[in-house]
C-alpha cells in the first residue's frame, strides 16, 4: 500500500511539472534546487529545461522536475519579506488581485500587508 502511495505521488508531481513547460506559463519554481517555491513565468524551453523569470526579476534555468504550475491562492500558506525587508515571516494570503500579480498577506503575528507576488515563496 505504501508503496503504491508513494508511486502515485510521484506520477502526481511528474504530471504536473509536465503541464508548466510552456512559455508564458506562470509557475512556481525551486530556486536553485531548495527549499522553497518562487513565483515567475517561463521565458523559454530546451528540451527538459526551462529559463524562469522570477517575478522578483531574477532568472534562472531548471529541470521540469523542479517547476510546478503556479496555485497560490486564498487561504494559501506563505512567507514573504516585510515591507521589502531581508527577514521573511510566515503568514497566508487573504486575496489575490484579479491579475494574481499583488496579493493580500495575514501574517501569523497578526499583521497585514498588500505586496507583490515577487516578495513571497513557498515551502
């Protein structure tokens, strides 16, 4: 059972990175093959790579392993970088703009704050 579980996720996560291969695609990427999910759109295609451009403007080229279609929304947990700060804090959005580029923040501590999708990731 368990491993059949386990094989299902895998074909999950495959189908879904193999869905976000486009250009223009908006997705989420794991920067330099970490931890966390950054939002960007694809700028181009090589075979099994793809050049994202992080909404926070960086670029860089990745594995479709490590792409995934962009699923923020309502209710999803997130950190981002108070008032463009260095710290990140934890927090999940309360509303997306209807062209999904800003988003509303409730962090944990309470407080709120509108910013740019680029100023956010995901674990």
């Amino acid at each position: 059972m368990k491993t059949r579980l386990i094989l299902l996720c895998l074909f999950l996560f495959a189908a879904m990175a193999a869905t976000a291969q486009q250009r223009g695609d908006w997705v989420l990427g794991q920067w330099r093959g970490g931890d966390y999910w950054f939002p960007g759109v694809i700028e181009s295609r090589a075979g099994n790579s793809v050049t994202i451009v992080y909404d926070d403007g960086t670029r860089e080229t990745l594995g479709l392993h490590l792409i995934r279609p962009y699923d923020w929304k309502e209710g999803t947990r997130i950190e981002c970088r108070w008032k463009n700060g260095n710290e990140w804090y934890a927090g999940r959005i309360t509303r997306v703009s209807e062209d999904g580029t800003t988003i509303d923040v409730l962090y944990n501590d309470g407080d709120r704050e509108t910013l740019p999708t680029g100023g956010c990731r995901s674990s």
